[in-house]
C-alpha cells in the first residue's frame, strides 16, 4: 500500500502520470497492497496483476480476501470486489515454475537492450503477458505503463539449461 503512495509522488517528481501499474503476482499480497493504495486515493492508477501460472483463479480470489482483510484491519468500511482487480494468466506458461521458450526470450531481450534481468519464475512472465497486453491493444500503444520489478534475479541461476 506503502509503494502505491511512493508511486503517486515519485511520478510527480519525474513529471509523468502512469496509466497503469503492472506487475507479477504468485500469491497475491503485490497486486492486494497496490490496489489498496489505489482504491484509498484520490489519484487511481489501474494495477494489473499478471499470474506466474495458469487456472490462476484461485489467486484472484485469495488476492481479493487478502485485499479486504488489510482494509478491514485499518477500519475501512468499503471492501474491494473482484471487478475491481485487473488480472490475466494469460501467457503465464504451462505451469508454476516452468517458463515457456517466450518468457526466456523475453529475459534476453530485455537484458539486451536496456540491461534489465528478469528472472524466469515471476518477473518474466508478468512482463511478457504486458508486452503482449500492449500488442494486443489491452493496454493502448502509447501508455505509459509503470512495471513494479519484483525481484528474483537469482532465478536464472535455477535455469542455467536457457542462458
Ligand atoms: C521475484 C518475485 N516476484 C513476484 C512474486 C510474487 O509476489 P506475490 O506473492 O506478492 O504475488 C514473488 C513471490 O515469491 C517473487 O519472488
């Protein structure tokens, strides 16, 4: 909740408004504590979670219980419904854990042209499903997307077979 009021005053140090805030979600307390931060302020950035595995609707819901439990343990009175979560699973791999040949090239690529490491079990996958969310036109070419880099920098050393 904390990082979604540093995003609110960091864009406004750099002069930039987002139009979305993205991110990796496997359990659900990233996507819960932004979109708490963006339902308690006056200034709403959408937060799209993006699932690291599929059949991912389970998250969702537990992102959504965990969301209303944290509200109701700071007194607030109106509660978070599904609606208000943006989710995909969609290109998030055959399962938890194992990247698809999309995720590995997307590492590559973004360690090649902006020196960035993703990792292959979160960060990875979150950013493919956004690069193809603004293929795709989910999210209009354009935007100005924040993407919250999660970490897990040691994955890849898990995956020594890709690189
Ligand atoms: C690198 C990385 N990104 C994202 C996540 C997912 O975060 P959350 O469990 O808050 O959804 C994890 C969880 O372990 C992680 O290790």
């Amino acid at each position: 909740m904390d990082a979604y009021f540093e995003i609110l005053n960091q864009q406004n140090e750099v002069n930039v408004k987002f139009d979305w805030i993205a991110t990796a979600t496997g359990s659900g307390g990233t996507h819960a504590g932004l979109a708490i931060g963006q339902a308690l302020s006056p200034e709403a950035i959408p937060v799209k979670g993006y699932s690291v595995e599929p059949n991912a609707q389970y998250i969702l819901d537990h992102t959504l219980a965990i969301a209303n439990e944290a509200l109701k343990m700071i007194g607030e009175e109106t509660l978070l419904k599904t609606k208000d979560f943006y989710f995909s699973e969609e290109y998030s791999g055959e399962a938890y854990g194992i990247p698809s040949p999309i995720h590995i090239d997307t590492i590559k690529w973004l360690a090649k042209y902006e020196g960035i490491f993703l990792d292959p079990v979160y960060t990875s996958k979150a950013f493919t499903a956004l690069i193809m969310d603004i293929k795709n036109g989910v999210i209009k070419a354009g935007s100005k997307v924040l993407y919250v880099h999660t970490g897990g920098l040691p994955g890849i050393f898990a995956y020594p077979q890709y690189f």
